[in-house]
C-alpha cells in the first residue's frame, strides 16, 4: 500500500514527533507509516485522516499486488 502521509505531513509543518502526537502513536510509527514498511489499522488510518484534513483515498492507495 502506498501512502501521502509524509506530503501531507510537511504541507501542516508538522514533525514526525508531532504527528505521532495527534494521533497517539510513537515517532518510529510515523517513520515506519511513511516508508511504507507498516499498515495502519483502521483506527490510526481514520485519526490520521482527521489530523490532516485528508479522506483516507488521499492518504492511501491500494498497489496491484495488494488487490490479489
């Protein structure tokens, strides 16, 4: 799955750390969201959605292999 989460981040000037924050997560979480090394839950998804005034569509994108 492909995501926006760090464009979306720096557009709100916000750190890792701040974000993490917001949505109650540690920093490395963030870090590891944004090299798409770790999958959202649907509850983080939704918080991070809200945080960054994106739906979640514009945050994460399903890749071909993730449709199989």
């Amino acid at each position: 799955m492909k995501n926006n989460i760090k464009i979306n981040r720096l557009m709100k000037d916000y750190s890792q750390e701040q974000l993490a924050n917001k949505v109650g997560v540690s920093r490395q979480t963030i870090n590891a969201l944004e090299a798409a090394k770790y999958v959202p839950s649907t509850v983080l998804a939704l918080k991070l959605s809200r945080v960054l005034d994106k739906s979640i569509e514009e945050l994460f994108q399903l890749e071909d292999s993730d449709l199989v």
